[in-house]
C-alpha cells in the first residue's frame, strides 16, 4: 500500500503496522494497567439464562445485593457484551446456545460457570441431557452452591475483576483481528 | 379436532415470515419461540421447548425417597414449596404417615411465604417484558424481606427442603410471628406503591389491558393451571377444592377475574398476594402447640437424635431414614403452588426408589397458552403475554 | 358429594362398556379400560363433567406392558373438582399404541407428546410427532424406559 501525505511518501502495509502499533501500545504499562482496570469495571454479563440458577441470579442485580455497583449489568445482546454467566446446568440443547452466545461476543471475553451444575453437573450429575460447561468453554471462576447465595455471585465478579487487573485474562496479542 | 392444534402452515408466497426469538433474548427465558410473522403481526406461534430439561423423572427412579426432596425443588427454583410439599404429601400417602397439627400449620405457614415471593418474582419477570425496569428492581427488592423470613425458617434462601415425610424440619423461632407482622406491614404499604406505579399506570394499562385474552372455555378445555386460570373467571384452587395442610380452617378467598387479559392476571398475582398475607396472619394465630414430627418416626429416632430434637426443636434423621422405604402401591397428590397446581404421581414397587414418578408442573401446563394466546396479535405484544402467565422454563421442562 | 356416588355415576356412565370401576384413597376413582375403548370412555366421562386431564403418564413394565394413565378432574364443577379421575390403558409391550385423546380432552396436547417423547408410546391421532423435550437430534431408546439406563451412585439396589 502507497500513500502520500503531505509529499511524503510511505510505503508498507499501514493497516498492518498500525494495528502492531496499537497492540504493543495496550500492551505496554501503564496502558495496559489502565486498560485491565477499566475493563475489570466493565463487565456486561449477556442476559443468557441456562437454568435455576438464573433465579438467584436475578436476585443479585436486584436492590439487596445490587451488582451494579461492582460495573456489572446484564445486558440483552450477545453482540454488546464481554461476559457469559452459566447459570447452572447447561442441556444439550442449550449449550449448542451457549457456543453460538459466546462466539458472538466480541473479545476480551469472559466466563463465569455459577452452581454445581455448571462445575460438575450438581444434583443433576447422571441426566441424559447436560453437558459440563468447562468441556466446551474457557471457564475463568466457578461458583459453588445450588443454588449459590447472591453474595456468592458477588464474590465471583470480584476474583474475576481481580484476575482481569492481574493481567492474567486479557491478551490483545493473541485476540484475531476482524476486519 | 380443536383449532389450535394446526401445525404452522408455510406460505407458498413467502408472505409469511419465521421469527426466532429466543433461546437468549432479553427476557431471559430459557425457551424458544418460533413465531410466524405477517409484517408487525403474529400468525401462529409455538414454543420450543425443552432447553432445560434435565430429566427429573428418569433421575428420581435412581434416588432413594428421601433424596428425591431436594431433586424435586430444583425444577421451579422461585417456588421450592410447592414441589416440596406436593411430593411429601404424595410419599406420606404411600407410607401411611400423618403429620401433626403443628407442622401442618408451619407447612402451610412456608407455603404462603412462598407463594407471596413467587408471585412477586413473577411480578418482576413481568416488568422486564415490558421494559419497565423499575417494577423489576421493586418487586425483587420486596422479595428479599419475605426471603429472610423464610430463611429464618428454614435455613436456606430458597431452597428450603423444609417439609420432611411425617413433619417439618425445624421450629420457628420464638420471636418470628413479630418479623412476620413487620414485613407484612412493609409489603401492605408497598403494595399501595405498586398500585400507583402498575395498577393505574395508563403506559401499562395500554400495553395490558385487552391483550392476550383466555376465555373461560378456552382455560377449561385447555386445562389451564393457577392464576392464569382464575383470571379467566374459573373459581378453582386447590387449596378450597380439595384441601390439605391447615387450609381448611382457615378463611380465605379465592381470588377470580372474568376478563382474562394480561393485566387480570396480575391482579390476580396481586390480589393473592393480599390473601396470602391473611392466611399468614391466620396462621400464626392459629398455630396449635405440640410436637412438629409424627410420632411414628420419632419413636425410631436414637436417644441422642431426640435429645438433640427436644433441645432445639430442630429434625436430624438417622441414617437409617436413607433407606425409607415405601410399600407398594402408588399416590397421588396436588398442591396449590404459586404459579398453580403441582401434581406428582408415585408408583412403587416396594423398594428404595420409586419405580415411576411423574411431576406434572404448572409451567408445563400453562404451556400451551403461548400458542393459543400469541396468535393474531402483534409482535410487541409477545413479551407482555409472556410476561403475564408467569411462565418459568426449568419448571415446564424438569 | 361423596365418592361413593362419583364411583356410581362412573360406573352408570360406563356402565355399556368393558370397564373396571374402583375407589383408591379417599378421593381417587379409578376406571381401567382396554384401548380400543378409551375414547368411548373419555368421552362419556367428560360428559360427566371430568374436562381436563392434569397428567398422563406412562408406565414400563418391561416385556411385559406399557400403562398408560391419566389423571382427569374437572373445572368447572367444584364438588366433581376434589376428585382425580383416573383412567388406566392398558398396552403390550411390543404395540405401545393407544388412540389419542385429543378430540376429548384437548388438555392432553403436550402431556401426550412428552409421553411420546420420553417414553416412546405412538398415541394415534396425535398431530405432533416431533421431539418436545429432548434435542431434535436424539436418537436411541426413549430415555424413561427402563432399558435406558443411567449411572447410580454407591450401592443402590
Ligand atoms: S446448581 Fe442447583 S440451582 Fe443451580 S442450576 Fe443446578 S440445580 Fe439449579
């Protein structure tokens, strides 16, 4: 690619050398420091219910436990949203859901597997229909408990936030780049 | 054949449009709706279910009676008691074990607490539909007090476990009845709020008034369960009709609308939930003296379980209680839950678990109404029906 | 009403047809009846003001039979309501196929088609022969029979 630009003269791959620029910029500290910790205040879990759970989980962005306060907000499409909740057993049918959820969401991305259904399958470990989440996704933090209390799923957001300011979760190096 | 039974027809023309709402949508059903659109109109449309069934059935006939408690529960997470209580009713018909009047009391004393945030929860659902947010944040605020009570009851939030065969699981605690009276003090007062923001709210009278309509035939014919059921006009609860518990000393109302619209199903969520608070307050008053664990049972108890038992009021079964087993033959039972009527069905072989055990949920029932009420009215009027019949997914599908 | 005269009101209705009438517990009726005249039968009790069916299940009895079971009650009488009514048919195990009520009861709907679902019993006439519960793509043996087994944990008899 050629461009000119006040009767200079570049020559290269822009595109490609900017987006190198700007990935060894995020990377860099502070940047990325700033970059981990706004994030870590901006988890938008998508509105995406697999089960009972999602009772408790209701109960958590409501007035008592607020989890608003922590940045966390459901929100409804999958397309605006950095965060997949499992809440509590995924069937067969549902995790086909869940894939398509989670490919759709645009990275960094994060997932939380909440209940002992999503860890091991819970009371319901020898159904016919379910399947164990951390086989088919990247699970970052498990809640135990079936259901587990509200605060429980509090607890979650905050490691989660914690293990996103370590910089353990995000790497822009490895995230593909779409055009 | 009835008319609703037609399979969706496809439209030669390509006129007619296939939506898919769902299985992640704003509302956060665990369901999908396939509906056939014309422009802004809704043809036909028929949920698709099945994405949280987790196979309750087949699973209890491998756990052993006493297991089956908490198994039961997990299908309608918002509304434990009622499954609880319908399956306890069911096995102590099998096992010939009758529970005494105290527990019957504190049994029926739970179920009412239940109901009450169930509804409030189904409240809340409802306001999410319709994009209002802030009846979600009040109806789940409100939830929380009547949460606690039952968690000072039982020990648990929500799933509770609490109804046991042969009685209850623990005592109130001495000075409940005094908790008791301040929330319900705190949810009459709200509920005058929720009249203004809801009940006389011309936005939402718009949106539900007229919309989704059930006929009284339809509901009979239909087999329509609960609140839905007695927003069409039909006066049938369980709890008068074929009571159990401590129900039948107790006074209460049914509550019935004849319009069978979206909003005469909330108002009968809430004029429930004004009954519930009076049959607490019966209860309460009411509740008899005496032990809160059949006799039969605790006779079986080891000295140091009854010890334990008379010091804190509290059931811990030996493990003995593991094997229960229940004599052959089958029973039924019914309850009248939140959202309507739990039947639960046990056939027994004489054995540790029980050869088939069917749980028929109100959700499921209710089912059906998404086809036949979605059906000639517009795409915006989708959440507000499904909104107003209180429908939870993991409960339909088990 | 007592159950002694919903048990002769029964048997009237159904009194020109192979049936068994009994009372179960206090406030069960039971009619067993064969299947070529279960529509018959649903239809003259329907006529007594049994209008919906609560649940249908089926039962595996294996290499032996099938059951089928319906429990029915009724709306819009209050006094009939405190009674279940329930209807029994039997099926071999080789021909698990019973008419369906739809025509009668229109509430069987979806609980004959999770019965069709799960336990692979072909109600005829039943217009929806599709998986309800189960993934459309399931395959194999219907998952609540009891050939179909699943694990158990410990030592379970
Ligand atoms: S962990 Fe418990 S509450 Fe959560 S989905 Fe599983 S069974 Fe339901």
């Amino acid at each position: 690619m050629v461009c000119g630009l006040k009767g200079m003269m570049w020559v290269g791959n822009l595109e490609k050398a900017a987006r190198k620029a700007a990935v060894w910029l995020v990377n860099k500290r502070p940047i990325r420091d700033i970059r981990d910790w706004g994030i870590s205040f901006s988890l938008w879990p998508v509105h995406f219910t697999t089960a009972c759970c999602g009772a408790e989980f209701a109960a958590t962005s409501a007035p008592k436990y607020d989890a608003e306060r922590f940045g966390f907000l459901p929100f409804v499409a999958s397309r605006q949203c950095n965060l997949l909740l499992i809440e509590g057993t995924l069937t067969k049918k549902m995790a086909k859901a869940a894939l398509w959820v989670y490919e759709q969401m645009p990275e960094p991305k994060f997932v939380i597997a909440m209940g002992a259904c999503a860890i091991d399958g819970g009371i319901f470990w020898n159904s016919y229909n379910i399947v164990r989440p951390m086989d088919i996704l990247p699970v970052s933090v498990f809640i135990p408990g079936c259901p587990p209390r509200p605060e429980a799923v509090a607890q979650a957001i905050i490691m989660l936030q914690k293990k996103i300011r370590k910089g353990e979760l995000v790497k822009y190096e490895e995230m593909e780049v779409v055009k | 054949m009835s008319e609703f039974v037609e399979t969706i027809s496809r439209s030669e023309d390509g006129r007619f449009l296939e939506l898919l709402i769902g299985p992640q949508h704003p509302a956060s059903g665990h369901m999908r709706l396939v509906a056939e659109v014309d422009g802004d109109v809704v043809v036909s449309l028929r949920p698709n279910l099945g994405y949280v069934h987790r196979s309750v059935e087949k699973i209890a006939e491998v756990k052993k009676f006493l297991q089956i408690i908490p198994l039961v529960e997990r299908p309608s997470l918002a509304d434990t008691t009622a499954n609880n209580l319908a399956y306890v009713l069911a096995l102590e018909r099998l096992l010939g074990v009758e529970p005494p009047p105290r527990a019957q009391y504190l049994r029926t004393l739970l179920a009412e607490i239940n109901r009450i945030h169930s509804h409030f929860y189904g409240i809340g659902i409802h306001g999410v539909m319709i994009g209002s947010s802030t009846a979600f944040m009040w109806a789940f605020g409100d939830r929380e007090p009547l949460i606690h009570l039952a968690q000072e009851l039982t020990g648990a939030r929500i799933t509770y476990s609490y109804i046991i065969p042969g009685g209850v699981r623990r005592d109130m605690p001495p000075d409940f009845p005094d908790k008791v009276e301040k929330v319900l003090r705190y949810i009459e007062r709200r509920l005058e709020d929720y009249d203004k923001l809801y009940v006389r709210n011309p936005v939402v009278r718009a949106r539900l008034e007229g919309v989704g309509v059930l006929k009284k035939e339809d509901a009979i014919r239909l087999g329509i369960t609960g609140p839905n059921l007695r927003a069409s006009g039909v006066p049938y609860d369980v709890r008068k009709a074929d009571p159990y518990c401590a129900y039948p000393d107790i006074d209460f109302n049914v509550i019935t609308r004849e319009e069978g619209d979206a909003m005469a199903r909330f108002l009968v969520r809430v004029g429930e939930i004004r009954e519930s608070m009076k049959i607490i307050r019966q209860v309460l008053k009411k509740m008899p003296d005496g032990p809160i664990f059949a006799e039969k049972y605790y006779k079986m108890l080891p000295p140091n379980l009854k010890k334990y038992y008379e010091e804190t009021k509290e059931v811990k079964f030996p493990g003995i209680f593991a094997n229960l087993r229940a004599p052959a033959g089958e029973s039924v039972a019914r309850v009248e839950g939140g959202r309507g009527e739990v039947v639960i069905y046990i056939v027994s072989k004489g054995g540790m678990n029980p050869y088939r055990f069917r749980i028929v949920t109100p959700s499921f029932r209710n089912a059906v109404l998404f086809e036949h009420l979605v059906r000639n009215v517009r795409v915006a009027d989708i959440p507000a029906i499904y909104g107003s019949l209180d429908y939870f997914p993991p409960e339909a599908d088990r | 009403m007592d159950l002694e005269e919903v048990v002769q009101r029964v048997k009237d209705a159904l009194s020109d047809l192979e049936v068994e009438v009994q009372e179960k517990g206090p406030n069960v009726v039971e009619v067993k009846v064969n299947r070529e005249n279960v529509i018959e039968a649903a239809r003259k009790l329907k006529g007594l003001g049994f209008d919906h069916v609560k649940s249908v299940t089926a039962i595996d009895y294996p290499n032996e039979r099938f059951e089928v079971v319906y429990h029915a009650s009724s709306y819009s009488n209050l006094e009939l309501a405190r009674f279940f009514l329930v209807l029994r048919v039997d099926l071999p195990y080789d021909d698990p196929k019973t008419p369906s009520l739809l025509e009668v009861w229109p509430s069987v709907l979806y609980l004959e088609h999770e019965q069709y679902d799960l336990m692979g019993i072909d109600f005829e006439g039943h217009p929806r022969k599709e998986r309800l519960l189960l993934p459309d793509d399931y395959e194999g043996i219907p998952p609540l029979r009891k050939e179909f087994k699943i694990k158990t944990e410990g030592i379970n008899a």
